[in-house]
C-alpha cells in the first residue's frame, strides 16, 4: 500500500496502522460461515449478559473472572502461551510470584486489540487507564471503555468532561488493585511499539511496573483501524482456535521520581475530582523530559519491543490521527 507509505516508520519501514490482511478460507469457507453461525449469537449473548448485568452483581471477582474466561472461550482462544522474564515453564505457581503484577503494580501494555483489555481482566482484573500524549495523567476507566476504545479514533487530547489523575493517586487511593495503562494511547497492528505517553513518569518509586506484550495467532483480531467491528467479528468467530502469546518482562521502577513516603490513601494531597485546569497542568508538564524521564521510558520501550520481537518505530498518535483520516477518505 505505497498510498500510506507516509505512515511507515522511515528507518525500518514498518506500517503499524494497516490492518492485518485475512487468509484466504478457500474452500473451508462454509466451515468458517458455520462458526461464525454458531458462534456469534452466543458470543453477543455472553457478552450483552456480563456488561448489563453480571458485573454489576455480588459474584465476586472469581465470578467476574470466569464470565470473562466464557466471553473468551466462545470464540475459541483457548490457548494462553504466557512466558515471564527469569521464570521457568511451570514454576510460577511455586516461587515467583513476585515476578507478575500484584496490588499497587503498575501494568505497561501494548495496545492491539479489544482482547487486549478482557485478557488483562481475567487475569488481573486491574483499573483500566486511557492515556493521552498531550498530558501526564490518565483516566481511569471501565472494562467496557477500555474494549469500545480499541475500535475508536485515536485522541490526542482527553475529553473536556474527563477526570483526570496521576498514576501515583492512584496507587495510593487503590492499594489492593493493579493499575493498567496503555501506554501507546492507541491500537497497532503489533508489528511495531509506538512513541511512548508521558503519564508512566508519574508513576510512584515504589510500584512495580510490569511491560506486557499481548500478540494473537492468527494477528487478524487486532484492530489498529477504527470501527472495524464486522472485520473482528468475522476473524475472530471464524477461525477454529485464537492464541494469546503473552510476555511480561521483569518490573522496572521509576527512578526518575524522589523517592517518597508511602502514604495512606486518606493522606493523599490531590483532590477527588480533575478539572481543565489539571489537565492544562498535566499538558505543560509533558512537554518536555529530563535525561532520567527519558531514560526510564527508553527502558519501557525497549521492553515492550523485546517482548513482542518487534521493533519501536518513531510514529505516535498524531500520526495515527493522520492514517485514519487519510484511509476514510479513500474508503469513501
């Protein structure tokens, strides 16, 4: 697609925001109709069932978990290839819990696919974040908002009416839960990591944070173009079986932060609610980096990289702004 080549990385001329092209069925297509046949009204019905009414239910977070594993399993992703930095096939159990995400940790996940958002909740059931490059602070958000936002349009700034924080408030305000930020403030197709959000750098000293790399087998089901609903459906309800490759490197600290007392939560000195003006804070503040804010997200890249044998290519959101637009006006 020479079209788009203005959206390739120039030095390694990677395109992270085509999407994934479907192989040919052949003549296995009525098989992948009749999946998809199957599949898709019980895939909606498990997902309608859990949104409007099983989360808001008593069942407990174990209960929560398995209605997520259900919402998985329909379609057929079965397999979970996990693999931790320093670990051992089948010793995790034993002796290195310490290597995963635990209460008051801070996941750093690549960002490809609605699948993204309900494995980490599954598995962790962390608060979800959206990340925005034009600030430092994030916004927590719902299960539901982190999926819906897979498939929206690329923003370089929060909305108007968005409650805005640090990561640190909210660590200290949630010490039980891990936190999960996508750093890449926008879905790829998973052959490149993009330009890195600012908001990991107000993250506290002492929280662990933990670099994810989520890839998909087929890597159809990603969804780097907005609004691809019916190409997901399909991809994903057709295919016999999905597999998640996933990849959590060692905990990085941020030592571009003074280390800092561990505050209870009711000690917190930022306010409950966020206004424009934090967010014209957090815009200023992102401006610019020192050498050790740079270092440290330098780090996160890398890893994230690493993890999805990938390479990080220097386009961010704004360019992706710029691909959407660009691929819905020759669609049209």
């Amino acid at each position: 697609m020479e079209k788009y080549s203005q959206y390739r990385d120039k030095a390694s001329a990677i395109a992270p925001f085509l999407p994934v092209p479907t192989a040919s069925a052949g003549i296995y297509y009525p098989f992948h109709l009749f999946l998809v046949f199957i599949r898709l009204p019980l895939l909606l019905a498990a997902i309608l069932t859990y949104f409007l009414f099983l989360q808001w239910l008593p069942i407990g977070s174990l209960g929560k978990k398995a209605s997520l594993w259900l919402i998985l399993g329909v379609p057929g992703i079965w397999w979970i290839d996990l693999q931790v930095d320093g670990v051992k096939k089948g010793s995790l159990a034993q002796q290195h819990r310490s290597r995963v995400p635990q209460p008051k940790s801070i996941i750093a996940c690549s960002s490809t696919s609605p699948i993204d958002a309900l494995y980490l909740a599954a598995i962790f059931d962390p608060i979800f974040t959206a990340s925005y490059p034009s600030t430092r602070l994030v916004q927590p958000i719902t299960l539901f908002q982190a999926v819906f936002n897979a498939f929206s349009r690329p923003r370089s700034h929060p909305p108007p009416s968005a409650r805005l924080f640090d990561l640190e408030t909210l660590v200290r305000r949630h010490p039980n839960r891990i936190i999960a930020v996508f750093p890449e403030c926008t879905t790829t197709n998973g052959r490149g990591i993009l330009s890195l959000s600012q908001s990991l750098l107000t993250a506290p000293r002492i929280s662990k944070i933990f670099p994810i790399n989520l890839r998909y087998t087929p890597p159809d089901i990603t969804t780097p173009v907005p609004a691809s609903y019916s190409n997901f459906l399909w991809n994903l309800t057709s295919q016999p079986t999905h597999c998640i490759r996933v990849r959590i490197a060692e905990s990085l600290q941020n030592t571009s932060r003074p280390p800092a007392k561990d505050l209870k939560p009711s000690e917190s000195v930022h306010d409950d609610t966020a206004s424009s003006t934090d967010t014209l804070l957090g815009s200023d503040d992102a401006e610019g980096m020192n050498s050790a804010e740079n270092v440290f997200l330098n780090k996160v890249a890398e890893a994230l990289a690493r993890l999805g044998r990938v390479k990080r290519v220097g386009l961010g959101v704004e360019d992706k702004i710029g691909f959407v637009n660009a691929w819905t006006r020759r669609r049209r």
